[in-house]
C-alpha cells in the first residue's frame, strides 16, 4: 500500500459504499494511519491509497503518539452545510502545492465508526475542512478543482511535473495503462467483503442545508 499522486486514475473514482466491518478493513485502515503519519498528513482516503471503497481516516494534530485524536469515518455523508470561508488546502497526492479554498465553514456529517457505531457530528475549523476534504476525495473530486483559472494557471507548472511522472511510471510498468487500472478498481469493488462483524449499511442522510 502507498499513496498514489495525481493523475492517478484512483483519484476520480467515486468510492463504493464499505459493506462490512472486518478485519481486512482494520488492517487497511491501520496501514493508512501509519502511511499518513510518515507523509505528516491529517487525513487520508481510501482511493489514495488505491482502494475503491467509501471510507477514511483523519488525525488533524498529525501526532502518531495522540491515538485519542484518530477517527475513522465509513460511509460517510455531509448532511448540512452552514456559511463559507477561504483558508489554505493541500494534499498528499499533489504535494507541494497549496492554495486557499472556499467551503462551508460548518458542516454536519453522519457515518459510522471503524466500531460499526453511528457517527452524527458537527464540525468547523480545521475538523470540519479536513472532513470535507476527504469526503470529496471519496466522490473522485481534489481540491484543485475548485481553484479559478488565475490560481490554476500558477501551479499549471507543477501539475504538468506531476502528469510527467506518471507517465514515465507507466512506460516503465510501475503503473498498467488507466483502462486496466480503472478495470482493477471495478473488480476489486464489486464482490462483498469477507463478513467478519456483519454488515455496515449506508447511512440515512437528513436533507442537505447548502
């Protein structure tokens, strides 16, 4: 397992919904603390990591010694958004490149725990960012999407570096071409997970307040 960057063809894959609490899914999960910690993330999704599926973790102090700060969101849905402000974003699929995004600066988000228990939490600041930026890397989108084409136009340089890269990782048969990856990701996605601890249903989201 390690993080893929940017164009890797994961990171537009719109996750599929976790269907049971295993222990495959505590092990991946694990394994996804530990690479975000070495990369001094605060949060990781599980396309990033190249697994299709609707979950991810999130630590906002980045202290691996701070295991009471680590939640982990399945099958998460952002229920209510309150006001909007702009603060600075970045990702560990597109490293080293920063700039300011706007969202909501209040959400309200439902899931469930990596203990198959309902997670109903209202969140702002860095919490409430990181949530949504996570949660966005489920629906296949970056944060770089939302920047306007002035601020585009500035990192064009790195992004260009960036689809350099992995095309070179692709000619030298590190990376298949993207029609067999994204083939990949549909195999892997499609069959249930070994049930260990029963099922974990999608929640039932309250209408969205935009």
């Amino acid at each position: 397992m390690h993080i893929v960057k940017y164009p890797h063809p994961v990171l537009r894959y719109a996750s599929r919904p976790v269907e049971r609490i295993d222990d495959e899914l505590r092990a991946a999960v694990r394994e996804m603390f530990t690479l975000m910690y070495e990369a001094r993330g605060i949060g990781l999704a599980a396309n990033q990591v190249g697994l299709p599926f609707r979950f991810f973790v999130l630590n906002i102090t980045a202290d691996p010694e701070q295991k009471d700060e680590e939640l982990v969101f399945i099958n998460p849905e952002i229920v209510k958004r309150h006001s909007w402000s702009d603060e600075e974003e970045g990702c560990l699929s597109i490293p080293s490149v920063y700039s300011k995004v706007r969202r909501p600066k209040r959400i309200r988000i439902q899931a469930f725990g990596l203990d198959g228990r309902d997670i109903d939490l209202e969140a702002d600041d860095l919490l409430g960012r990181a949530i949504q930026h996570e949660t966005d890397h489920l629906d296949g989108k970056l944060f770089i999407d939302y920047l306007g084409p002035l601020t585009r136009h500035g990192i064009k340089g790195k992004i260009r570096e960036f689809e350099a890269e992995y095309k070179k990782a692709q000619a030298e048969g590190i990376y298949a071409s993207d029609e067999k990856i994204i083939e990949g990701l549909k195999t892997m996605a499609a069959p249930t997970l070994a049930a260990v601890d029963g099922p974990a249903p999608a929640p039932t989201p309250a209408p969205a307040d935009v």
